[in-house]
C-alpha cells in the first residue's frame, strides 16, 4: 500500500509593473510631452509677447530657473522616498498624514483637470487643422471622443510603448520649431537679429507679471518624473536626471522658441502682430521664413502635440491612482495590473470613462470646447498641480530634518526655502491674472481658484476619518 502525500499548490504573485523599463530619456520624454512644447508656443506665446512685449522670452526663463531651484530639493528627496506615490508620498513624509491626504485628493484632482480639458483643445486642434488644410468644418466631440479611445488604448499598452510613441511625437513637434529658427536664423529674421528682449528695460516691466503667469504654466506636470521610479533603470540617478534635463530643456526651449518669434517679425512690429492675430503669429511666421508646406505641417503636429500630452498625463494619472489603491484609501479594483503589458489598465478604464462622462457633460451642456472645457477644466488643475509643487518644496527641509542623511544644506534647506518662497509668487500671479487664461466672469474665476483649496480641504476631512475608520490604512499612508 503507498501513500501520497498531498499535493501542494502554489500560487504566483500578482503581476506588477515593468521594472527596470525606462531611462533618462524615456522618462525625459513623458514629461516634456506632457507640457506639449508646440502647443504651448503656437497657442499660448503669442499671448504673452502681447501682453509682456518682446521681454516675453525672458519670463521662460525666469520660471524654469525657479523649477530648477526646485528641483534641487525634490531630487534630493527623491532618493531616500522610494513610493509611487510621488507628491503626495513626499508631502507626506515631510507635513504629515493629514496634509499627504489633502494632497493625494488634489493631486488627482490636478491631474485629472490637466488631461480632461486638453480634449477639448483636442476637438478645436482638429478643427482648425481640417479647416485650414481642407477648408471644411468637422464637429469637435467625435474628434475627442476617439482621443478618448486612443489614449485609453496607449495606455492600456506597456510603458515602453508609450515612451516610444512620446518620443517620435516629440522629435516631431520640437523639429517644426527648430525648422522655424533655422529658416529665421539663415535669413537674419525680419529686420536683423536683436537681443534686446534680454535687457533690463524691456524685461522690467509691468506686463512680465502675466508673462511669468503663462510661462509657469507652461511646465505643468513636469514634475512627474519621480512617477516613474517603480518603472525606472537605476532610479536614484535617473529620475533627478530626467528632472533636471526637462527643466533645462523646457526653459531654453521656450525661451528661444519666443526669441525666434520674435525675430521673424522685428522688435518693433512684432507686439502688434501678436496682439491682432496671436493665433496666426506662428504660422505667419513659418510661412514667411520656410514656406507654406511647413504652416501645413505644423497644423497637423500641433494635433500630435496635443495627442502626445493626452498620454503623458493619462499614464502619470494612472500610476497615482494605482499607488492610492495600493495605500488602500482607492479601491483595490484600481490596481489591477495586466499580465501582458504590466500597465494599470484597470486604473486607465476608470480615467478614460470619468474623460468621457466630463467632454459629454459639457457638449450636452452647449460649452465651447475651447473657452469652456479646456480652459475651465484646465485652471483649476494647473492652480492645483502648483500649489502641490509648492507643499512639496515646504516638505523637503522638515523632511530631512528627522532623518540621518549625507546630503547638504544647499539641497535640504537654502533651495527648498527659496523654491517655496519663489512658487508662491509664481501662485499669486497665476491667481491674480486668472482672467488671462479663462476670459470667464469674476465669478466663475472665483470658483476655479477654489477649487484647489476645497479639494485640499476635503482630503484634511478624509484623513480624519481614515484616521478613525481605518487606523491600519491611516497609519501606512505614505510610508
């Protein structure tokens, strides 16, 4: 007679995502996506030569060296906070659970606010483009609606496929530009090259103000980088690299982006042109100085620009709801992570639905896509986003404080004081021009600078019922 002993099962783990997937560049290319470099200047530059004058580049540069003192700091921390939880997780370590939970709801919030109105310009983007190269009119909801379904499926696919579509998408609208300034530059610009956009006179000015309100935010979410770090090669030397090269490049991109705009047209003409026609301004100017093939060309990667920042934020949106759902305070549904492609798809679904519930909510309501979905959508996201930026730097000196590190006082306290003190001003001048980026009424203005502060708020109530209801989830928060 023989026995059997019993047989013994064994269960694999659950997938998790693709460690040891992304480099410096990869990463790089995420977040510059995101700040869509050609939409920024095509759309939104003209505005600021308009209203701050041909000092406009000098404001671009300005806001990215105060991120880049901000980034100081951040970098330094991101060595020793090892979460993917990113701001939230830094804030804290740093401020405490009560503030860490404000800051997980409005990042969210930030981010989600950041992705769903660019639909909107989606629609418009797609628009303009059809119109200008077919002469025909298309209706902007089908255009995002399949923006929707496209995203969800980059998404959906491995991390380094995303990275690998961001890269060609963003060589592509950052060589337009460079196409523009080579044909600039080869021709002397309108009337001679001039860098009287960089002396004092012309900087000091009462319009630099909204000129800096639009170049902070231009880097929006540039910050993301530490999203990453589960997914990163060597993350303590990669995600500080990729910080600072998106700083680095975003700042001289746009600054010199600006220059160039404004060389094509001439110091003296150029405040004029952008204020009468600051849609055109940068297609005018390409048309001149290359030829009408490119103006058709950069119609087309403006859409792709648009595009390549959809997937930016969607993946950065999705690995913060998984690292929420990871903490327990989301539902656990949400991080699900799928065999394959080792991707938050569950995490992506959710996001892509709440997209589309918010773009048909306000085409049902009659809003304008543009004036309406991105800009009211958007502000309170960007408002949001930093205002977290802000947490973050104020996190970093109380931080280190209670732990035993290596590093300097430079990185642990001199840069994180002035970053705050720094982003507070940059805060102000973005609440205080507001008007400039929605055109809406004092009153609608009053409840999107609201919003950041309520969310904030509202996380403060959770984390003190987390702290009642879920001890266990409470105490684990962050950590």
């Amino acid at each position: 007679m023989s026995v059997t002993s019993p047989k013994t099962t064994t269960t694999s783990p659950p997938p998790g995502l693709r460690t040891g997937t992304l480099g410096t560049a990869d990463i790089s290319f995420f977040v510059v996506s995101a700040a869509a470099p050609l939409t920024v200047m095509a759309g939104v530059a003209p505005i600021a030569i308009a209203l701050g004058g041909i000092g406009a580049p000098a404001g671009y540069l300005l806001a990215g060296l105060t991120l880049a003192v901000f980034a100081i700091g951040f970098t330094a921390m991101s060595r020793h906070v090892t979460g993917g939880g990113a701001f939230y997780a830094y804030i804290t370590q740093g401020l405490g659970r009560p503030a860490g939970v404000g800051a997980a709801l409005l990042a969210m919030v930030g981010y989600n606010g950041m992705e769903i109105g660019v639909y909107g310009l989606l629609g418009t983007a797609a628009q303009d483009t059809v119109h200008a190269l077919f002469g025909a009119d298309i209706p902007w909801l089908p255009v995002s609606l399949a923006g929707l379904a496209l995203i969800w499926y980059g998404g959906y696919r491995s991390i380094d496929f995303g990275a690998k579509v961001l890269g060609v998408l963003l060589v592509a609208e950052t060589g337009i530009l460079v196409l523009l300034a080579g044909g600039v530059l080869l021709k002397g610009g309108a009337h001679g090259l001039s860098a009287a956009s960089f002396a004092p006179d012309n900087v000091l000015v009462p319009g630099t103000a909204a000129v800096l309100a639009f170049a902070f935010a231009a880097f929006t979410g540039f910050e993301s980088t530490v999203i990453y770090r589960r997914e990163a090669r060597d993350p303590d030397r990669t995600v500080p690299r990729a910080t600072y090269i998106a700083v680095g490049f975003l700042g001289l991109f746009y600054a010199f982006t600006v220059w160039i705009a404004i060389q094509s047209f001439g110091d003296a003409a150029v405040v004029k042109a952008a204020g009468s026609d600051p849609a055109g301004l940068f297609f005018t100017a390409i048309t001149t100085f290359v030829g009408g093939w490119a103006a058709d060309l950069m119609h087309i990667l403006i859409v792709t620009s648009v595009l390549a920042s959809l997937l930016a934020f969607h993946n950065a949106i999705n690995r913060y709801a998984l690292a929420l759902a990871d903490e327990g305070v989301l539902p656990r549904a949400l991080g699900r992570i799928h065999p394959r492609h080792r991707s938050p798809y569950v995490a992506g679904l959710a996001q892509t639905v709440l997209g589309a519930v918010v773009v048909l909510a306000f085409w049902a309501a009659g809003a304008d896509p543009y004036g309406q979905l991105l800009l009211w959508v958007n502000t309170p996201g960007m408002i949001g986003l930093m205002v977290l930026q802000l947490l973050a730097a104020l996190a970093v000196p109380f931080f280190f404080r209670r732990i035993t590190h290596q590093e300097g006082v430079l990185r642990t306290i001199v840069a994180p004081v002035a970053a705050t003190l720094l982003l507070a001003a940059a805060i102000a001048l973005v609440i205080t021009h507001v008007d400039l980026f929605t055109g809406a009424s004092p009153l609608v203005n009053t409840i999107l600078v609201a919003v950041a502060p309520a969310v904030f708020l509202l996380g403060l109530l959770l984390a003190r019922r987390l702290r009642t209801s879920h001890p266990q989830t409470y105490e684990g928060f962050g950590q």
